[in-house]
C-alpha cells in the first residue's frame, strides 16, 4: 500500500527497500512521487530538492562532477531566497512514477526572469540536455508557451528520473518557488493567469478610455494624465509578468528587463503627475511640490537609463548599484505621494484621503509581495495573476479613477457656486447702479419742481404785474405757460407728486386717462391691486417701465389702441402691454434705448420678458417676481 | 370801513409767494396778506390770525400742504383753503377735494383765475378746475367682459376656444406667438377663476359668451 509510506518516506522500509534498487545518485528520501501531486492543486517542492552553488560557471555541463558539488537543502517548501549568487545555482530532484502507466507532469520553476534556465536528465552516462531557456532566449525556446517557465517532463510506467536544472540568474535575487502540477492543473492554472490579467487590463482600459473622452470633452489635462497613467498601468502589468515579451516582443529578449523597470518608473512618473494635479499641489500652496517635481524628474531620468544602459541587461557589476538607486528612487516616490497627502489632509483638503488610500491599496500589495518573497509569508498567488501587487494596482487605478471623477464634480460644483456669485454680484452691482441712479432722478425731479417750477410760478406772477401791452403780456404768458407744463411732464414722469401716497393703480389709470385724452391711442388700463408686493423704489421702477412702454406705443407703433394690464398672481406681477400697430423687426429694434432701459429694470427684479410683434401689433410680456414686504 | 379778505398764503417757495402777495395787493387793496413758508408756520399764524381763506401749496417741506389741509378741516373747519400745485393731476384734485379744500388753482393760473377762485370760495362755492373724465375703459358692450375685466383680445381668444382651435391654431390666426396666445390663455382663467379647460368650456357655454 504505497499510501503508507508516501507520508513518512523517510523511515519506510518500502523506501530502503527502492533504495537499493535504484541507482546510486538518486537520493530515495527526497524523490516526489507522482501519486503525491493528486492531493493538492500545486505541489510545492523546495524541500524535495538539493542545490548546488557551481564554482566555476564555465565548465560544459558534461564534464560537471554532479556529485562532487556542495550539496544542500532548504527546509522551506515554498519559496526560498538564495540571495544574489555570483555563479549559477544548480538544483537537483527525482521523480519516482510508482504508477504502472505513462504520465506526464509539468515543473514549474516559479520566478519569469531568470538569464538562463537549462533542464537535464542526470541518467548514469552523465546529464542529458532536455531543455534551455530563459530572459536571454526568445520566447519560442519555451517548451510549454506561458508567461513563467514551465518544463513538461515524461514518465514511463513505474519509472525514477532524476533530473538537474542549472540556473543563471547572475545581478539577480534568485528568488524562486518550484512547483509541479499535472497537466490539467496547468491548464487551470493557465486559463486563471490570463483571464485574471485580461480583467485587470480591461478594467484599467476602461478607467482610460472613460478618461481619454473627459478629456477630449473637457479638456482638463487631469483626464488625458490619467488615459496614459493606464496605459502605464497595463504595460506595468503585463511587463511583471513577462507578458508583454509574451505577445509583443517574443523574439527580442533583450528587452525583458529594461521594459520592466522602465515601465515601473515611468508610472510612478504619471502617477505624480496625477496626484500634483488631483491633490491641487502648487509651489505656493505645499512645501511637497518640489519634492514632487524632483521625483518626477528623477523616475523620468531612471526610465530613460533603463533604455540607454539597461539593454539588454545592466552589467553584473552594476547589478547592485541599478538595484538600490531603483529601490531608494521608489521608495522616495512613495514617501513624496504619502507626505503630499498627508499634507493636504492636513490643510483640509478632503480629496487627499482618497488618493491616499489608493497608494496605499497598492503598497499593501507590494508590501505583502516583498513579504512573501522574503520567506515570512507562504502565499502562492504572487508568482501568477492575479498577485496582491497586480491586484493593488487595478484597485489603486479604479479609486483613482473614481476620485478624479469624484473631484470633477465637485469641482463642478465649486465653479457653478462661483459663477452664481459672481452672477449675484455682477447683479448686485447693475441693481445699485439702477438704484443710485433712480435717487439721482428723483432728486432732480424733485429740484425741477421745487425751484424750477416755483421759479416759474413766480415769473408768471411778476409776468401779471408788468404793465405792457396786452399783446406782449399773452406772448410772455404763453412762454411761461407751456415751459412750467414741460418741466412739469418731465419732473411727473421721473416720479409723479404724492407717489407714494397715491395708490398706484389711480395713478396709472390717470395717466393712461390723461395719454388717450391728448393723443389718438386709446389706452385701456386694466389692473389687479399690486400695492404691497413691491417697495416703493421697485414700484417707481414698474411705473417707469409702463411709461416707457406707452411712451414707445405713442411714438412709434402707429397703433388706434392699447391695452395695458396688470396681473398679480401668486409669485410674480404680469405687466402685459399690447397695441394694435405696426409693430417692429425685433432684431433691428432690439437695441433701442427705451427696450434696453426696460431690460435692465427687469433684470434689476429677477424677471423675465417676452416681445412678440408681427402683424397685428405688439405685444409685451414681463414677469416680476414678488416677495411680499409685509410677510 | 370794507371788509377785508385776510389770506394767507403758504408757500416754501420765496420768489413766488412775495411775487403773489404784491400781486394780489396791487390788484384789490380790500386784502389782508399773510405770508407763510412751512406747514409749522401755518398752523402757528392760523391761530394768531384766523385768516379768512387760505392758499396752500400741496409741496411744502416738512408738514406738507395736505396734511394741513387735513388738520385745518378738522380744527378750523370755517376757513376755506383753496390748494395750489403746479401739478393738474386728477389725483391730486380729487385728494384735495376729498379732503375738504374749497378749490384747487394751478400755480400758473391767471390773476383773474385767482381773484374769482377767492372770490367764489368766499362765497361758498367750490373752485376746482375741470377734470377730464373719459368714458369707461372697458366700454365693450359685454356685460360679462366688463364684469370680469376681460380685454377685447381675450374676448377674440375666448371665441376661438369655443370653435375648438388649439393654443396654435390661434396664434396663427391671430399673428401672435405661441407664448403670447399662451399667456392671455392664463390670464383669462385667472380673471374667471378657472383652473381647466373643461370648465371654461362650461363657462362659455354658461355666459354664453
């Protein structure tokens, strides 16, 4: 019952047993059986393997002394930090098909960027190539087509194999978590990589895309940062995955490496730019926005480094230098967007919390990356999509997304405040020019009457006492005569005696009386009690409205009749005035000085009006707004 | 030993009232001329002189002219005032009157308007000049429209409702805009206290409008 054994392998006696009729370097103990790979989805290996550092890295694989190597082994089953060997690592497992049928398996060897990875068979004659591949070699070296290395290996029916990976990764941390899977694992492992990333990718395209319109619609450069910001984004993806090599450079492995730091810096770049944009960061306002402006400055120059001198690897020599600057220019940028907001949180600005939380919804998956990698956490899932880190980055896009949408309405908002007010003000000031202006006349209408009119009076009364001949005595009178009734019409049309004692329906009604009684337009006034909607200086102001108005009828609109009515409803006073003119082209018109005059006083009460004049004459419609005074 | 008329004349108005009272003492030397430039000034010579008729401006500063006229009618209902304005507005003639002055003369009346005034008020009778009075406004021969202050439009609109035709319809037989046509359509259910088409109808069909 080879269940037993599989658990406690070390001490079964079964074991012994194929020890001993298996060759001489197979290390019984360590081998993985196939049976064993059922149990779970991923069969996690580390511990089942010996590793080797090679000393001398340029020695043809057929003369290496496999044995003679420094052998050891790694307690962890998942992954395993190495550090950053000088030479090639050399790693060795057995695989023992204690099944009577052929079977196939596939090793994964768990980290996408590895110079060189080559697979042996290590039979009795010596190691057998199976397989080279790796960052230096195209795509199409691959011997299973996924992101990661994936190796198929082959058994026959109760067969033990051994084999041997030499893996270069010099400059590199060799971090890494072998696997094996059964090919129908690999499948589903497969399918859920790509479809995971093929939802992140979709999900940042369409943040993008909505961006790209705003911007093509508002043209706030916010958006079109954002548009590229995910473009970024998803080359950032696709490139921590080797993706992009995958699908768009397979046969250019030289530029691996330096599309994924580049790409690294180059949206931190974007992502700066954004925050700037989103927090409202300027040089008055924080003491942050040098920093920004450094650090964007310094991740454009890393991007452009990576291109000049990253191609197609930076020199082993500099490995450490490129690692720390990297690490130290990312590291800052991350402290420069985490002090930026928390500065303008600091200084009120709401908008702050949520950019914040964006950045730190990706930290936490490069955190939880790093984590992992350092050995202190066991999880799987950050050697394919979806990893915390690719999954930090959509979700720190989509809250970015939503707050710059966020901030647009309010900013949105803000503006319509602003224009309103300033709308308000602009009408303030319209109103208190109307205003002054309506005291000024009245000051002179007042002034017309007291002293020019009383002057007058009293040269018609000096005019009685002359003694001349009666002839130049009537020509004196009528010259004083009709220049009192001009002063008179002047001073009573700016504001008639006793205005505000008189109601102002009786004095309209005389007026319209006193009109059709010297001309030849009958004037028919019809009114609802408005006495009380309005104070006394907006009162004046309709009046001055209405003389206006039939001022103009008597003027120009060559019209027999009139009607002028007043009509009080709930909320607002009516004024409509009709004739049975001529009527006028509006767009000729429009500009009078008499309609414009109207326009203002209208405006000064919020209201609205509407002229109609065609064929059977004009008509006037004007609409006040009232609050009532005494309420 | 004649009788003399004593007046007094109001008026804040220097020129004109010194102006007038030696005018009116060199026409007819039976005057007795009292000179006074405020409603205050009124109020205090009318108790020391008790003037036979006064001649009160309407625009005096302070105490006007019809709060004078006012207080004179009710304390010292006996002296007669006569009003004098530079404005002949209805309104002002018909304050005046109803509020108890004898006459009303425009400012730039003749010296002979101005002795036959005193001298008819002095008589008793009353002088103010004529006013205007125009036939009805609303002289359509409806009584319905005069009744709820219906125009001749909204009347010519109220037909066309009754032959069915819609707010359009109307306004392009009539050459007038949808808004405007719209409007009177308001207006009328707001002076007939209406609020549906349904019962205006019923309106029409009741007035037989």
């Amino acid at each position: 019952m080879p269940f037993f054994w599989k658990r406690n392998s070390h001490i079964s006696l079964l074991a012994l047993i194929m020890a001993t009729l298996l060759p001489a370097f197979s290390y019984g103990q360590k081998t993985i059986y196939i049976d064993e790979l059922k149990e779970g989805t991923l069969f996690f290996m580390m511990d089942r393997c010996q590793f080797a550092f090679a000393t001398n890295t340029d020695q043809p694989v057929s003369d290496l002394d496999v044995e003679g190597l420094d052998w050891f082994e790694v307690d962890r089953d998942r992954y395993h930090n190495f550090g950053r060997p000088k030479g090639k690592l050399w790693m060795r497992f057995s695989v023992t098909n204690d099944s009577d049928h052929e079977t196939e398996l596939a090793f994964i060897f768990g980290n996408h960027t590895i110079n060189e990875i080559a697979l042996y068979h290590h039979t009795e004659s010596g190691p057998q190539h199976l397989h080279t591949t790796g960052s230096g070699y195209p795509f199409s070296s691959r011997p299973y087509p996924f992101f990661t290395y994936v190796f198929p290996l082959q058994f026959d029916s109760k067969e033990v194999k051994e084999y041997l990976l030499s893996v270069d990764a010099k400059g590199e941390l060799m971090v890494f978590m072998p696997l094996m899977l059964v090919p129908q694992q690999l499948k589903l492992q497969n399918d859920r990589s790509y479809t995971a990333l093929g939802i992140f990718i979709g999900i940042i395209v369409i943040c993008g895309a909505f961006n790209f319109f705003l911007f093509l619609f508002l043209k706030e450069r916010i958006h079109l940062l954002y548009a590229l910001y995910a473009i970024v984004a998803i080359w950032c993806l696709t490139s921590m995955v080797t993706m992009d090599f995958q699908f768009f450079f397979p046969d250019h492995p030289q530029f691996i490496y330096p599309s994924r730091f580049s790409a690294n810096f180059l949206y931190l770049v974007f992502l700066l730019l954004i925050m700037q944009r989103f927090l409202r960061q300027t040089a008055k306002n924080s003491k942050m926005y040098w920093p920004t402006i450094v650090f964007i400055i310094a991740n454009a120059v890393c991007f452009l480094l990576e291109w000049i001198f990253g191609v197609p690897r930076w020199p082993a020599a500099w490995s450490d230098i490129h690692y720390s600057v990297l690490r130290m220019v990312h590291f800052c940028s991350f402290l420069v967007i985490f002090l930026s907001c928390i500065e303008k949180i600091r200084q009120g600005y709401r908008l702050a919390w949520l950019f914040l939380c964006a950045v730190l919804v990706l930290l936490i998956g490069g955190v939880l990356t790093i984590v992992n990698t350092l050995g202190w956490l066991d999880w799987h899932t950050i050697l394919m999509p979806p990893t915390p880190l690719a999954m930090g980055m959509v979700i720190e896009a989509m809250i970015i997304c939503f707050g710059i949408l966020y901030r647009y309405h309010l900013l949105k908002r803000e503006k319509e405040r602003l224009s309103l007010e300033l709308q308000d003000h602009k009408l303030t000031v319209a109103q208190e020019i109307l205003r002054v202006e309506e005291e000024e006349k009245e000051r002179f209408a007042q002034n017309l009457h007291d002293d020019l009119g009383g002057n007058l009076a009293a040269l018609k009364v000096a005019i009685q006492r002359l003694k001349v001949e009666r002839k130049v005595a009537d020509h004196l009178n009528i010259l004083v005569d009709t220049t009192s009734d001009m002063t008179r019409r002047i001073a009573h049309d700016i504001m008639p005696p006793e205005f505000e004692k008189t109601e102002f329906n009786q004095l309209l009604s005389a007026y319209f009386n006193r009109l059709s009684s010297t001309g030849n337009i009958r004037f028919h006034f019809i009114a609802d009690e408005i006495d009380g909607y309005f104070t006394k200086q907006q009162t004046l102001m309709i009046y001055r409205i209405l003389l206006e108005l039939s001022t103009n009828i008597v003027k120009h609109s060559k019209a027999t009749e009139a009607t002028i009515q007043l009509n009080s409803y709930d909320d607002y006073i009516e004024i409509m005035v009709e004739d049975n003119g001529i009527g006028f082209d509006l767009s000729t018109c429009k500009k009078g000085m008499g309609l414009r005059n109207i326009e203002s006083r209208i405006l000064f009460f919020h209201g609205s009006h509407a002229i109609d004049s065609g064929e059977s004459g004009t008509t006037i419609i004007i609409t006040l707004p009232t609050q009532r005074h005494d309420l | 030993m004649t009788y003399k008329t004593s007046i007094l004349l109001a008026d804040d108005h220097l020129l004109f009232i010194s102006g007038l009272s030696t005018l009116l003492a060199e026409e007819q030397n039976n005057y007795d001329i009292f000179v006074a430039h405020d409603g205050n000034m009124v109020l205090q010579m009318v108790s020391d002189q008790q003037p036979d008729i006064i001649l009160l401006d309407i625009g005096m500063p302070g105490i006007g002219g019809m709060e004078v006229l006012k207080y004179m009618n009710r304390v010292y209902p006996a002296i007669k005032i006569i009003m004098l304005s530079s404005y002949n507005d209805a309104h002002l003639i018909e304050k005046a009157r109803r509020a108890g002055a004898s006459g009303y003369l425009l400012k730039n009346c003749s010296i002979e308007e101005l002795q036959r005034a005193i001298a008819d008020v002095m008589e008793g009778k009353l002088s103010f000049p004529p006013i205007v009075h125009l036939p009805e406004h609303n002289a359509y021969t409806n009584p319905i429209a005069q009744q709820f202050n219906l125009t001749k439009r909204e009347i010519e609109i109220i037909q066309l409702i009754k032959e069915e035709l819609t707010n359009k319809q109307i306004a392009d037989k009539l050459f007038l805009s949808l808004f405007t046509v719209e409007t009177h359509r308001k207006n009328i259910m707001h002076k007939l206290k209406l609020n549906s088409a349904v019962s205006l109808m019923k309106f029409i069909l009741d007035f037989k409008l």
